[in-house]
C-alpha cells in the first residue's frame, strides 16, 4: 500500500519522547536497536525535562528523550511535538479552528516551552517553542534518528483543513488508519525512525521483547513497518 504524501516536522525542528513506565529498560531497548546513547542532562548540557529523564544521543546528536510516565494511567506513547516560534499564539488558533489544548504551553526548564493539544480527529500532539534546545528534528543522523510524523486518520481530507491552516500550509503527513491499523484504532500521530536494513531491524525489535503491529508497505519515503516497544510504545521504522 502507500500512504499519502507529505511529512510533519520533516527537515524542521520538533520534539519527540517517549513516556514509559520504565525507562532503564526503554534504554536498553532503543540502545540496541538504534545504537543510542543516554545521558542525565538535557542536550547542551542544560538542566530540563522532568526528574528520571533521559536524554537519547547518537553519532553526538541529540535524537530523543525517554520519559517517566507520572501516572500509570496514561498511555505509553510516543509523542510528537511541533515547532512553533509562539507556542501561546497557536495554542489559541488551535482552540479556535476547532482542537483542544490540553496542557497550556510551559517551561522545560531553559531548554524551551511545550503545549498539549488534540486535532479535531482526536489525534494528540504537542508544540514546542524552542529555547535554548533547537529540537530532534533539523539535524538527524542518516540512522536511528527521527525521521518524520505522520497523522494516521479515518478521513484524511476531513482533517486536511484545520491541519493546512494551523500551519499557513501542508507541512503534516496525513494518511488513512485503514489498510495499517485495526478499525476501533483511533486517530493518532505516528512517530518513524530511520533505519537502512529494515528486515535486520525487525529482527532486532523481535529479539528486544518488541512486536510488529504492521509488516512492511511502501510508502512515497519508503518502506516503514510499524511496531511497539517492549513497553507497548508504537513506532515507525522507515528504510531509506
């Protein structure tokens, strides 16, 4: 199958984490598969994020961060956020075309600001307002980074408007769940990472206590497989 066209975050900065009950083992897990190094401290050697954070690195990049989930019941997820040069200014255009916030925009320490919100469609994802932390996604390593984020949603042209004008133009992949994800999957943004052996990286999440939600399609980027952690997190992995 292939999935539309079009990239959130693609070639800009944005922030992704992961929120996971257990993090030394998300450690272990992503360590192996994607080759990344952890640090306490947030990238640039700033101090943010929340306490039991850490701070993923590969190829000395700053790729992502792994996250303590404060609640057991929140979802273990991985979430996009997107880049916004005023978080408190799209956040009110987001409430107003039709989304909800969630979490008002607030400091992560010097590193910047970050907001909550949900589309029209349901699917959460977050804004960041970068400080002194550009973010994961203008500079990625040609493996195991963040390569891009693409909404998955039963009607991609009924979410294409509010998604155009919340950004002044389409810079949010959006694709159908159907033909991916089962039919009671609600809409959501789906986090991929690059790889260049999609068969071997397979492997390795199976081998990592991980499991495949979707087996390999191709897309306009590539073939992407989509799986899960071995916490249940979902992820992509994009070959290219």
């Amino acid at each position: 199958m292939n999935t539309e066209g079009g990239d959130a975050a693609e070639g800009v900065p944005c922030w992704v984490d992961a929120s996971l009950p257990d993090v030394e083992a998300g450690k272990r897990f992503y360590g192996e598969l994607f080759g990344w190094s952890f640090d306490a401290v947030g990238p640039r050697g700033v101090e943010g994020g929340p306490p039991g954070a850490a701070w993923a690195h590969r190829e000395g990049d700053p790729v992502a961060a792994l996250l303590p989930k404060r609640d057991g019941r929140m979802p273990t997820v991985w979430t996009v956020y997107l880049a916004t040069p005023d978080a408190t200014a799209l956040a009110r255009r987001i409430a107003a075309g039709g989304g909800q916030v969630i979490a008002e925009p607030a400091p992560m320490g010097r590193l910047g600001r970050q907001a909550l919100a949900m589309g029209p469609e349901g699917a959460v994802f977050g804004l960041w307002e970068p400080a002194l932390h550009d973010g994961f996604g203008g500079r990625r390593p040609a493996l195991g980074g963040f390569a891009r984020a693409v909404l998955h949603t039963r009607d991609p042209e009924a979410a294409r408007p509010f998604w155009d004008g919340l950004f002044g133009g389409s810079r949010t992949g959006i694709a159908p769940l159907e033909g991916v994800f089962p039919e009671v999957m609600p809409s959501h943004f789906l986090v991929h990472f690059s790889v260049n052996d999609l068969e071997g990286a397979l492997g390795a999440v199976y081998r990592l206590g991980g499991r495949v939600q979707a087996q390999p399609f191709r897309t306009d980027r590539g073939a992407v497989a989509v799986v899960t952690d071995n916490q249940n997190a979902s992820f992509a992995l994009l070959e290219g």
